[in-house]
C-alpha cells in the first residue's frame, strides 16, 4: 500500500466521522427542541384552561350588556314616539293659542280705540 491509498482511506474515515458527527448534533439540536415544544404546550394548555374558566363570565357579562342596550334602544324608539306624538298634540294648541290672542289683541284695540268694524279692515 502506497501513501495515496492511506491518505483516501483516512479521508474516507475522516469524512465518515464528519457525517457522523453532523448527524449526532442535529439529533441533540432536535431532542432540545422537543423539550422546548413540550414546555410549550403544557404553558399553552394552561392558558386554555385559564381562558375556559373566565369564558363563562365574560359571557354572561356581555349577555348582560346586549339587554342593556336592547332596553336603551327601546326606551329611545319610545322617547322619539312620545316625543312626535307630542308635537303632533301641541303645535296645533300653539297656532289656536295665536290665533286666539290676535283675535283678542284685535277686539281690545277696536274696544279702546271705539272704532266700529268696517269690511275692509
């Protein structure tokens, strides 16, 4: 056996225990991650236990929120009704009320004044 053919066979070798070595250490770099991955989701199955527990109150406090607001905007659709229902009653009341006092304003100004209704006044 010459020089050369050691130098390729402890080439061989030397690139063998290389891959080998590459190999051990993606294996540890991936068993670390596996340890880390199973940290988190025991954490993750944590916080979905802690959401679950306050799933229920928030629920029922957004329950409560959606009546209250049920119960403003009917109390504001009746305000507004009342509100129109009332216009309707009163305008008509104010342009009597006006009418009445010209009338009135009318009467007492001829009554001091003793001038007599004539057709064109």
């Amino acid at each position: 056996m010459s020089g050369t053919e050691y130098g390729s066979i402890v080439l061989d070798v030397l690139v063998g225990v290389g891959a080998l070595l590459v190999g051990v250490g993606v294996f540890v770099g991936m068993l670390a991650l596996a340890k880390t991955l199973t940290r988190l989701r025991v954490t993750l199955d944590a916080v979905d236990q802690q959401f679950e527990n306050i799933g229920t109150p928030v629920q029922s406090a957004l329950s409560h929120v959606n009546e209250v607001t049920k119960s403003l905007e009917n109390t504001a659709g009746t305000l507004s009704s009342t509100a129109d229902l009332t216009k309707s009653a009163v305008v008509p009341a104010i342009v009597n009320l006006g009418a009445t006092l010209g009338g009135v304003t009318a009467g007492l100004r001829r009554f001091v004044t003793g001038k007599e209704r004539k057709s064109g006044d």
